[in-house]
C-alpha cells in the first residue's frame, strides 16, 4: 500500500501461521492395463466414473497382443470405487501388463503428493510369482512415499491356504490385504463377472472417511453395487484368516455385503489396525505441512511454544470430533516440543523434534510420533 496524502489508513494482512487444517485422507491410485493409455495423463485427477469412461472408454473386454481377451479390470475397479463413495482418483493405465510397466507406473504416480490409497486391480490375477513381486511394489511405494496406504487383492479363486500363503510374503503397516472377489453385473453385455475388491474397499474407506472420519473402523461398512462373492467365508475359516492379516468380505444375513476386518499386513502390534495407522498418517502429515512456516524461524522457546499451541489446537478438535479415547483432552492426546525432545546439537543445527502421543478407539497404548522439522539454527 503507498501513501499519498495524510490521513487514516487500514490495511489487512494475513496472519503469519494459519490453524493446521486436516488433509485428504482417501485419494486413490488405480493401476492396471487399458487400450487407451497411450493418450492418458495420468497427472490427470478423475472425479466421477463418467469422467472416467470419456478418457478410457467402458468396460468392455480387452485384446491382448496374442489375442486373448483379458477382463478390464481397471474399468470395473475405478466404477466400484465411485459407486462405493469415492471421490477422487488417479489414474495409472498400463500399455502392456508385465511387472516393469507397473514399476514404471508408480513411479510415475510419485511426484503427485495428494494420493494417499493406492492399489492395482487385475494384478492379482497374473502368475503368482509377477502377482508377488507387484505387491511388494505397492508396498514399496506405500512405504517409501509415508503417507501412502496400498490395497492390495487376493488372488482369484483363492482357498484359506492360498490367501495364508499369499499373505506370507507382505509384511507392511502400509497396506492391508481383501478377499474374495466380487461378483457384478456387466449391464452393457448382461453377463455377471469376477473383479477384485480393493476398488470397492477404496470406495468405501473414502465414504467412511467423509462420514465420520478416518479414525472410525471400515468394518461392518456395506459394499454396493455388487450381487455376491466369489465364495462364502463363514465363522470358522474368517477366525483362520483374520488372524493372519486378510480381511475378508462377506455376506451377512439381513445385512447385505459387508466388509468384515480391519487388519494391516504389519507384524507389529501397535501398527495391527487399519484406522490405526491411516489416523496416525492423517495427523503426522497434516502437522508437518501445517507447521511448515517454522522452517524460517529460529529454533527456540517462542517458535516451540507457538508449535505446540497449534498442534495442540488440532489435535483437540480432532478429540471434539470423536478420534481418540478419553474424557478429558490430558487423557486422549499430549504434544511435547522443548528441550526434552531435543538435544543441544539439535538446537544449534536447526532440528526441531516434535512428539506427539495419542488414544486410537481400538484399545491400544498411546501412539507416540516422533516428527523432525530443518528450521533456523537455535541458540541452546
């Protein structure tokens, strides 16, 4: 603003730091193989299933180079999600199907920093030892970008033997495992078909999410726009299998088609849960893009005070909103920044270590985070 002549002037400025503001928690990736992926942008976001087939067409069969028809497992995952709640989704489609290309795809998807959910639908179905080692790729790449969380599917037909032995090789916080398949119906051709489940589950995690929150259990959550499964799981064999990390969807009585676990593919008890770990991804990313003015302000007392003061104003609405156990906000949540998570190196290096503890819903101890962030070196 200039000032040319005397008198009273008002003039409004933003505040330096703005309240941490939650960020997306179920923007999903599909990888899978399509005819039009030549001409696809896959920085392109997608927001309705419509949109969808205006780009990639419907979900008719495809020909392969060998001419065998292969199942358009991408159309009818990306369809599931939408139907199921989704919102928004990127898409990855593969020119060839071969365990390169969906390497070459996830590369691709890592510079695009919103997609929190990934999952590639049909890969499952290819021979076991590709199926495995494309697994393992959605696991890399949910691990290596943090706040990613991959879907992954049984394979088709699979008995409790396979889904165990399937399981065995994913040992992930970062993703979760689905079965059996789903059956739906192909109006454009009046034929019912087999796909994979994790289109639906993203749909449904994205539905949850926008409901209530990511904290709450996708358990118990109906799964639309289906007309059965693969198989029936009972009592019995989903007391064999959820044990074990594969969460099983299933028909139930008077209740429709219902998604029944809500395990990760983690060995580590703490990490056991899904909402569990997608809530501690939720906060520990929203914090470190909330507070990333700090980086150019000197690390001491006044920059960690005004820190926790806004970490903790989030996370109290987050405790308002249902998110943790406790009645009083001291027994639900605790945020640590001073000279106890720090040592004097720290300080005079410009490294501020931020802890922050809270109360998931599913009986657990405190989750406790442990957040490094490069601001102004300090004076100890």
């Amino acid at each position: 603003m200039s000032f040319r002549a005397p008198g009273v002037y008002i003039e409004e400025i933003s505040a330096r730091q703005k309240p941490i503001e939650g960020l997306a928690t179920s923007i999903t990736a599909f990888i899978g193989l399509n005819s039009c992926a030549a001409n696809s942008d896959y920085r392109r976001p997608i927001a309705s299933y419509e949109e969808y087939t205006a780009i990639f067409g419907e979900c008719s069969d495809m020909q392969s180079h060998g001419k065998v028809t292969l199942i358009n497992y991408l159309g009818y995952a990306v369809q599931s999600f939408f139907e199921n709640g989704g919102r928004k989704c990127y898409i990855a489609a593969l020119p060839r199907l071969n365990v390169e290309a969906y390497r070459e795809a996830l590369e691709s998807l890592q510079t695009i920093e919103e997609i929190c959910l990934v999952t590639a639908p049909g890969s499952s179905a290819l021979a076991e030892a590709e199926a495995r080692q494309v697994s393992q790729l959605l696991v890399d790449h949910a691990e290596t970008r943090h706040y990613c969380f991959a879907l992954l599917d049984s394979p088709p037909n699979a008995s409790n033997q396979q889904l165990i032995h399937a399981r065995q090789s994913i040992h992930s916080a970062n993703a979760a495992l689905y079965t059996p398949w789903l059956i739906v119906n192909d109006s454009l051709r009046d034929k019912d078909i087999l796909i994979p489940p994790s289109g639906a589950v993203a749909g449904v995690l994205a539905r949850v999410d926008m409901n209530y929150g990511v904290w709450k259990a996708p358990s118990n959550d109906e799964v639309r726009g289906i007309i059965g499964f693969e198989r029936y799981i009972d009592n019995i064999e989903q007391s064999e299998l959820a044990p074990r990390g594969i969460n099983v969807l299933r028909n139930v009585t008077a209740r429709g088609y219902r998604i029944w676990g809500i395990r990760t593919t983690s060995d580590d008890e703490q990490w056991r849960y899904v909402p569990v770990k997608r809530l501690a991804m939720y906060i520990e990313h929203s914090i470190l893009k909330g507070i990333d003015w700090a980086v150019f302000e000197p690390n001491e007392e006044p920059l960690w005070a005004s820190v926790q003061a806004e970490i903790s104003l989030f996370l109290e609405k987050l405790w308002r909103s249902g998110a943790f156990q406790g009645a009083r906000a001291t027994e639900a949540y605790f945020v640590r920044v001073d000279r106890a998570t720090m040592t004097e190196r720290d300080i005079l290096e410009g490294r501020m270590y931020i802890e922050v503890g809270f109360a998931p819903l599913k009986p657990a101890e405190f989750v406790v985070l442990r957040m490094c962030l490069k601001t102004k070196p300090g004076h100890f």
